[in-house]
C-alpha cells in the first residue's frame, strides 16, 4: 500500500490495513448482544443526531448508526479503507466518509452530536491532539465515547500484552483519569461461525507465537473479549 494513500498521523493499524477481510469477520463476530453500542446509547442516544465514526476503517458501524441518527461521518486516515467504507454506505443517504486523521478533523466546529472511536486512535497518552479535535467538533450537550480493549483483564488482554509488551495499562488508565473521562468496564465476547474464522483472527491480532497460543487455549467457537468504554460530556 502507498504511504501516499495513508493521511498524516496515522497509527498503524495491521489488523485491518493488511487483512480488511479477516477483521470483517472479528467485527461480526464481536459484541452479538450489542452491548457496547447499547451502553453508549444509554449515555447518550443519538436519534436524529449527528454521529461521528473516529477511525471507522471499511465503515462497518456506520449502517448501524445511520439507521438511527440523522447523519453519520465517518474518517478514517486510511484512502483505501475509507473507500471500502463509502461503497459499504453508498445507498445511505445520511452518510458521508472523509479520508482523513482524528488530529485534523475536516469538520466545523461545534458540528457533532456524538463522537465514537472503537479499537482507534484514542489509545491514551499521545492522542490529544485528537482530543482537542473532540473539544472543538463536539456540540455543547454531546458526549465522545472510546471503545477499546481492556488489557488488564482475562486472556485477550494477556495475550494482548505479550503482543505489545511496551503498552502500560497503569499509564493508559492514568491518562485518562487526568483528561477527566469516565469509564465502565464492558465484557464483551466474539461468537464465530467458524472455528477457521476465530483462529484467522487471533492470527491478525497477535505475534505468530502468541497467536498459536491463543488458539491452543480456545475450545470452541467463542472467545471472551474485555473491553473498557470511556465517555465524557461538553
Ligand atoms: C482496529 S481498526 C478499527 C476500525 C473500526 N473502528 C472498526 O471497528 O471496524 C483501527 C482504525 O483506526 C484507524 N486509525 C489509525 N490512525 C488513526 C488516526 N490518527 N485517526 C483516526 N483513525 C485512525 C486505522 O486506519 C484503522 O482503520
């Protein structure tokens, strides 16, 4: 893939940039019960609001959020996957895909209602120029939530920390203390339809080593998936 085709500041993101197709099936088989989505719209619902997708790689949440709000906008750094994300949306009016980084957001200000970045950018200290971006896109009475995986719990985030030994959950959970964000812990899990289909995912999350690992640890079709759902108001 060109460089040229990926906007400045993006975080590398293999999972998806290398394997678009693997990590549809993690995103279907994430989350059945739409927990997550149901704990954001409990803070705050977004019926006819407008909707921020950070980091919304080929655009699979977007149908699902344009199905409630007004209007859904999808960025994502990545030209080739924010194509994939518009051709996914193409027959939804309400919703436009910008190519583009969370740092430098081609928005107006005080132009959303509700901003969601899931497993994206928000990964703790490095990431407030995207925070700044937050406070001055985001409306008075909006709210931002960040999606992400909780390392300190379970065997994914074991596996996960094997896979980044240089991420620091303390560090992370500090950052976020200071920026003021509140959290709840959210245990999700991924339910495949195939056992191929599981272990083809852990092999894109995780190094070689690790991944067989994982996969020699998983019986069956279904793999808890701790995640930690941050949120604040403006
Ligand atoms: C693990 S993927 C998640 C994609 C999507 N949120 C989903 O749930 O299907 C992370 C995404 O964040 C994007 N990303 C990386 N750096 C970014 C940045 N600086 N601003 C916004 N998105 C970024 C990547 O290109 C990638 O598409």
């Amino acid at each position: 893939m060109a460089m040229s085709r990926i906007a400045k500041g993006a975080i590398p993101s293999p999972n998806i940039w290398n394997t678009p197709q693997v990590y549809e099936l993690e995103n279907r088989a994430v989350d059945p019960e739409g927990a997550a989505d149901a704990a954001m719209r409990a803070l705050r619902p977004w019926d006819g609001a407008t909707v921020l997708d950070i980091g919304c790689g080929t655009g699979y949440h977007l149908p699902a959020l344009a199905s409630e709000a007004a209007r859904v906008i999808g960025v994502e750094p990545h030209a080739d996957l924010a194509a994939l994300a518009r051709r996914r949306c193409a027959g939804l009016p309400g919703v436009t895909v910008h190519a583009a980084a969370a740092q430098d957001l081609p928005l107006p200000d005080a132009s959303v209602d509700v901003a969601v970045a899931r497993w994206a950018y928000f990964f703790g200290p490095g990431c407030e120029p995207g925070l700044r971006e937050l406070s001055r896109v985001v409306r008075r009475g909006g709210a931002a939530f960040v999606l992400d995986l909780d390392a300190t719990r379970g065997p994914f985030g074991r596996w996960f920390s094997r896979t980044v030994p240089s991420y620091s959950a303390p560090e992370v959970e500090a950052f976020w203390v200071r920026q003021g964000w509140q959290r709840r812990p959210l245990d999700l899990r991924m339910v495949f339809e195939r056992r191929a289909d599981l272990e083809a995912v852990l092999r894109i999350e995780f190094t070689p080593e690790v991944a067989e690992q994982a996969i020699a640890e998983t019986r069956g079709l279904e793999l808890a998936y701790p995640n930690v759902l941050r949120w604040r108001w403006y």
